[in-house]
C-alpha cells in the first residue's frame, strides 16, 4: 500500500509503550490501594477482596479479552481496561501479603500505641516498604502487556488499522510471508528488543531495591 514500514514499526512502539504505561500504572496504583486496604482493614474486607481478586483471576486473560472485544468491539481504550482489570488482582494479593507481615512488626505496633491512624501508618511505614518490589514486578510486566496487545492486534481484535501496532504488522507480515518475509522480521523484532530490554531493567532494579542481591564487582 505504499507506506513506509520502518515509520510504522517506530509509531507501532509508540503505541505498545502508552498501553504498558497506562494500564500498568492504573493497575499498580489499584492493587497498591485495595491490596494495603485487605491486608490492614478488618476480616470482612480482607475477605471481600480476596474474593474480587480470585474471581478477576480465575478467567484466562486471552479469553477474557475476548469475549470483552467481543461484546464491546475492538479499541486501544478497550485494551487498555482489560489489561488493568486482569492485572490488579496480581499487584493486590502481592501488596496484601506484605502488608498482613508488616502488619504485627514492632515499629507498626509502636506507631499504633501512639495512637497514630490508620492512613499514616499505611502510607508512611507502609508504602516504602512494599513498593520496591511492586516496581521490580511492574517493569518484568511491560513485555507481558505488550505482547498481549500484540496478539490482539495481530487477531483483530485490538488496535484497529490504519493505526500502526506491531500486532498489525505481525498480520500483515504474516498474509504476505510468502513474498515479503522480511515484515515478520519487522513485526517480530522489536518485541523481542522489548522483553529483553524491560527483563534487564527489573534486574537491575531488583539489585537496586534488594542490597543483598547485588552482585560482586
């Protein structure tokens, strides 16, 4: 069609790179809240919560995207939303357990005799403690997000064309792999660049946040 591919890819990762920070960032910021409320609210609550996040879970996200895509068509917005729902469940139960260990040491039963509220000792004690591993999860998620917007656009069911998504070249790659196999090459390669490249950052972050893993010089 007469359009230049090495635009396409670049504006392809632009578009990967918005769904990954949005919706991991609303995702984050969710299970952060509702996993500290579980983990320090009362029972009925922890409960409650427990509940939403096993139901949200127990559907496989490809067959929850979907039958989302399904019933309410194919959107960059509905991408989006699906992603957050699938994944603030798995920021909530993590945020949830560290929170209920947290819950019982010395210093947050120091602060509550000194008669501190609940929203300073869970965004003052709490918070820093349980966010350095939340960001180590957040960054090894960026290629698992990307890839899945991928595999929706690559079926259809995704970003819709003429909007470029390294899915659509994929498909596009794939109709035409008998003439122009080098749009695979195209489609194919910057996801592997940006599993890589996100895999690398969470280990590094895990070194920065985890002291004891660091590795010798």
């Amino acid at each position: 069609m007469g359009r230049d591919t090495f635009s396409r890819v670049l504006f392809g990762g632009r578009v990967a790179l918005q769904v990954a920070f949005w919706s991991i960032s609303a995702s984050l910021a969710l299970g952060l809240l509702l996993g500290m409320l579980a983990g320090y609210g009362p029972r009925w609550l922890d409960s409650a919560l427990l509940l939403l996040f096993d139901t949200v879970r127990s559907f496989p996200t490809i067959m929850f995207a979907l039958a989302a895509v399904t019933l309410a068509g194919p959107s960059l917005e509905m991408v989006i939303l699906i992603l957050i729902v699938t994944s603030v469940p798995v920021y909530g139960r993590i945020v949830r357990t560290q929170t209920l260990s947290l819950k019982e040491t010395e210093f947050i039963l120091a602060e509550r005799a000194l008669g501190a509220g609940a929203v300073r000792i869970l965004g003052v004690h709490v918070l820093p403690n349980v966010i350095g591993p939340l960001l180590i999860l957040a960054s090894m998620d960026v290629p698992v997000v990307v890839t899945v917007e991928a595999g929706l656009s690559f079926l259809g069911l995704g970003v819709r064309p003429p909007t470029p998504s390294w899915g659509n070249i994929l498909s596009d790659g794939y109709a035409f792999i008998r003439s122009t196999p080098w749009l695979v090459l195209a489609g194919g390669f910057p996801l592997v660049l940006t599993t890589l490249g996100f895999t690398f950052l969470g280990e590094a972050l895990r070194d920065i946040f985890d002291p004891k893993l660091r590795r010798p010089p």
